[in-house]
C-alpha cells in the first residue's frame, strides 16, 4: 500500500482512540465532544515528534 493509505488509516484509528479516551476521561459529553479536536491534534503531533526521533536515532546510531 502506498504511504497516503497507511497514513489515512493511522489517522481514522488515532481519532478512535481519542474519541474514547475524552468519552472516559471527560464527566460529561459536552465538554468531552468540545476536546477532541484540541486532543486529536495534540495526539497527531505527539506521534509526528516521536517519529521524527527514532528516525532521526536511526540515521546516528544505525548508519554504522
């Protein structure tokens, strides 16, 4: 599969399990409905850092 496909999917089960951790994190559903997208976005760039990481300790430590 192509990069886009793994991406989409990673995106549409990145938004699952952050839909279900505000639905339990949050009292209500109002305000855990008004956090996804803050959350979402937070998760999405969380995920870019640690990835830029590794590749990153890859190129130093696994160049050998």
């Amino acid at each position: 599969m192509e990069i886009w496909m793994h991406l989409v999917l990673f995106a549409v089960l990145s938004l699952v399990i952050v839909i279900m951790s505000a639905l339990f994190a949050e009292g209500a559903d109002g305000p855990a409905l008004a956090s996804i997208p803050r959350r979402f976005g937070v998760f999405l760039v969380s995920c870019a850092i640690l990835a830029a990481v590794m590749l990153f300790c890859e190129v130093v430590f696994a160049s050998v």
